[in-house]
C-alpha cells in the first residue's frame, strides 16, 4: 500500500510490517555501478531484471531463499540438487549461514558478474559452454559475444539457431 513513495514492507516476516521506500533504482545509481565495474549500462539493466525478477515482492532486496534461487538458476541446477561448496559459501557470506539476512543489487551484480568471468564454471548450460569456448578461442570479450547471442536468438523466430532470408531482412 503506497502512501507518498512508502509502501508497508512485504518483506517483513514478523511483527506489523514497516513503511519503507519503494525500491528504486535510478539511472544514476545504475551509471555508478556500471563505471564501478567496468561495465556498459546495458549490462548493468540486464543484471537489474534478472535481479527484480527474483525479487518477489519488489523490496528491493533478496531473501536467503531468494538469493539461493537466483544462484540455483544461473548455475542452472534443480531445487533437489546441492549447490558447490563456494556457493553455498557465498550464501552464507551475504545472507548469513541461517538465512537471515538480505541480499541487495550490488551483492547479486557482484555475484553474477564473478560467475560470468568464471571459465571453468563446470554448471554451466551447454549454450552458456558453447558461448564461452567461442569466445575464448577467438580472444572476444565474453559479454559481447552473449549481447551478440541474444541479438541473434531476437531475431531467430523459428528458432532452428540459423537466420533464414526472411529473418535476416527483417533484422534490418
């Protein structure tokens, strides 16, 4: 329930819920983390949905749970399966061994960031070892061989991974 930019917090498990801002993230704040990391905005707004769409009741933050299924999804694993060691690690790191604590934006960005550069990521799906192996063996940066990847699957409507004629002309 919003009332002049505050909201009562869903992400409150106990005791009455508490007003807090609704999370926001400007475009300033999205500019800063990219010059921080290195990165182009466009990176930095893609790792931005990805986050928001763990962020099940738009705190503005990941629970342990949360966290634990972004981490789960990237490394492409199922809900039964034990995360690596250094994952579960990192979970424990940011959200506390008990759960309890959040996860914010900068904390997923930086997760996700390592586990992109990360080539020896042995869960990663065959596309993303696919991607990888392409980009090593040409010495291309890996986020612009995936920009490029996701520009082609775009545009890849019967999604047989060619362009016909007719796909390839409506690129343009």
């Amino acid at each position: 329930c919003s009332a002049g930019g505050l909201r009562e917090a869903e992400c409150e498990d106990d005791g009455p819920p508490k007003l807090r801002p609704t999370f926001q993230t400007t475009e300033l704040d999205l500019q800063k983390l990219a010059k921080k990391h290195k990165l182009e905005i466009y990176e930095v707004r893609d790792h931005l949905v990805e986050f928001k769409k763990h962020d099940l009741n738009d705190c503005g933050t990941l629970t342990g749970q949360q966290f634990e299924s972004a981490i789960r999804d990237q490394l492409d694993m199922g809900e039964s399966d034990d995360l690596p060691r250094p994952a579960q690690s990192e979970i424990d790191r940011i959200v506390g061994p008990d759960g309890t604590g959040v996860a914010e934006f900068k904390d997923f960005l930086i997760w996700n960031l390592t586990m992109s550069f990360y080539p020896q990521n042995k869960n990663t799906s065959k596309g993303d070892a696919t991607l990888r192996k392409y980009a090593v063996e040409r010495g291309i940066d890996l986020p612009y061989v995936e920009k490029v990847h996701g520009e082609f699957k775009k545009w890849d409507v019967d999604k047989d991974n060619a362009l016909s004629k007719e796909e390839f002309t409506k690129c343009f």
